[in-house]
C-alpha cells in the first residue's frame, strides 16, 4: 500500500497539470462583456463630413487580433492621415485609444458615459516638439445612425473645455461619395 500511493500521487499530479496546461484561460477581450463590446458601434467605413455636410475624409474601424483591438484608418480628401489602435486596458478596465497621424498623437482612455457617449481624456502631443495638452474624445451616436465625433482642447487660461474639431461621421454606401 505504501508502494501505491506515491504512484496514484504522481500519477494525479501529472495527469492534473496535463489537463490544466491544454485548458487555455479565457481571453476576456473576445468575450461579449462589457466593456468589450461598448465601442464596437464606429465599426465600419464611414464617410466623415463636417456640421456644414461637406466630406472632408473617410473613416474605416476593423476589428483586429480577434476581436481585441479596433483599429481606425482615417484619411482626408487633401491626402492627410491618422491611425488609431483602441483596446480595453486590462490594466484599468477602460477603453484607451493610442493614434498617430504626422502632425500630432494621442493617448487617452476612458469609457461610456450616462448618456452611452465614449468619452475618453487624455494627452495630444504634437510631433513638432510643441508643447503637450489635455484632449477630450467624444463619439456620440445620432438617431440617423451617424456618430457625432468631438475632440476638445483644456484652455488652462479659461479652464474650460474648447472644441477644435467637431463633425459627423455617416456610414459609407455606394451612393454618397
């Protein structure tokens, strides 16, 4: 008897670790919880236009690494660029968006609002070596399915919020290039 149990021990051991090591932990970033899905509204190709109607760019969000990270691809009518990478920090919970365009990048983060608005604050830092400041990312879906998209500035003289980029994004279809 005393021979068996240190082989039924080993043998429970091993076969333990066996099916604990084929057992993956769940990816909670491709589950359906919140806040995993909360931004997934921007996905798609969309036409950006000003509050005025006029389309000054295109915005395309894809779902990438398995449903984890929501890159953008943002692109004028004049030629100019940005990318975004948003993903839920694991770190805080929150979503946080890191984007580069020549000029200047952010990275902020946050989540929903009351209201089911993303808000995210953060830093814009621009690429010439200006001095940096706090940015505010509002995405705010519309009744007509466009996402109002308002980005501000913290005046520190005012201390107030100021928008310095406002306008409508408007799902992309064959007919309204």
């Amino acid at each position: 008897m005393k021979t068996c149990f240190p082989i039924f021990f080993s043998l429970f051991i091993t076969v333990s670790s066996f099916s604990q090591a084929n057992t993956a932990p769940q990816i909670l970033c491709t589950s359906n919880e919140k806040p995993y899905r909360d931004f997934d509204f921007v996905l798609g190709t969309w036409d950006f236009l000003t509050v005025n109607g006029k389309k000054i760019g295109e915005q395309i969000y894809t779902k990438r690494e398995n449903g984890c990270l929501i890159l953008e691809e943002w692109i004028t009518n004049s030629g100019s660029s940005g990318t975004g990478m948003s993903f839920v920090d694991p770190a805080t919970g929150l979503w946080r968006q890191v984007w580069m365009s020549p000029t200047f990048h952010i990275d902020y983060s946050g989540s929903l609002d009351e209201n089911g608005d993303m808000v995210l604050e953060g830093t814009m830092y621009p690429n010439n070596g200006e001095k940096s400041s706090p940015v505010r990312g509002v995405w705010s879906r519309q009744d007509d399915g466009s996402i109002k998209q308002e980005f501000l500035k913290y005046n520190d003289v005012s201390e107030k919020w100021e928008s310095f980029f406002l306008g409508y994004a408007h799902k992309k279809t064959t007919t309204n290039d």
